[in-house]
C-alpha cells in the first residue's frame, strides 16, 4: 500500500468533513420531520374531535410516516457512508503509522549496531594502546640499560 501524501491525507480529511456536514444536515431533516410527526398528531386529534374530517386526517398522518421512515433510510444511508469513509481514513493512518514505527525500528537498530562496532574499535584501539605501552616501556628499560652499560664503559 502507498504511502498517502499529505495533500491526500487532507483532501480525505476534508471530504470526511463534507460528509459530516451531511450527516448534520440530514439530522435537521429528521428533526424538522419529528416535527411533522407532531403536526400529524396534531392533525389526528382534531380528527377525533371532527369525524368528518377523519379519513383525511389519516392519510395525512401516513404520508408524513412514509417521509419520515424515508428520510431515515437516506440519514442511516449517509451515516453508513461517512463511517466507511472514516473507517478507511482511520486504516490508512494506522498503516502509515505502523511503516513510520517500523522505519524508526530499523533505524534504531543500525543506530545500535554502529554504537556496538563504534565500541568494539574504541576497545580494540585500547588494547592496541596498551600493548603499546607496555612495548614502549619494555623500550625505555632497554634504552636506560644500555645508557647504564655506556655510562660504566665511558668511565
């Protein structure tokens, strides 16, 4: 899987906020035909009150149901979308996340392997110093008795 851009990654999110938009929109339909409900209800107990006009009053209140059950749907419809949308924003994210960790793994690995080897030649480099030492000193002594033994010879 490609890795998104950041321009993608904004225009996804950005479409996610178009699709929210929807979704509230959507609400204020549901809402305003919650309201319809009530001017069904309305509608019905005036009808109680005049049979006359009862029939009319009863097909009133279906229709404004069948809206309502209709604009539910398309609500339900949108919010489905917006949660898929999310959903596959959301994968994508983690997926980058998880290629940037594993990047940072690898990176921190070699950062240690270096430090291990940068180590070990600090190490050697001292054992190499110290055998130094030790041959430049076994030097010194020789060169001091040898001064000695031209010193007794000079005299």
């Amino acid at each position: 899987m490609a890795k998104p851009t950041l321009s993608e990654t904004q225009a996804a999110l950005a479409k996610l906020g178009v699709i929210a938009r929807a979704i509230a929109d959507a609400q204020v339909i549901v809402d305003g035909l919650a309201g319809h409900e009530q001017n069904a209800k309305e509608l019905k107990a005036a009808a109680d009150a005049a049979r006359a006009d009862k029939a009319k009053a009863d097909a009133d209140l279906a229709e404004v149901q069948a809206t309502i059950v209709a604009a539910k749907a398309e609500g339900k419809k949108l919010a489905e979308a917006a949660k898929a949308k999310a959903d596959g924003i959301v994968s994508a994210a983690e997926a980058k996340a998880s290629a940037l960790v594993a990047d940072a793994e690898a990176k921190a690995n070699k950062a240690a392997q270096d430090a291990a080897s940068a180590l070990q030649a600090a190490l050697d480099a001292d054992a190499k110093r110290a055998v130094a030492a030790s041959d430049l000193d076994d030097l010194t002594k020789r060169i001091d008795a040898a001064k000695a033994k031209l010193r007794a010879l000079v005299e």
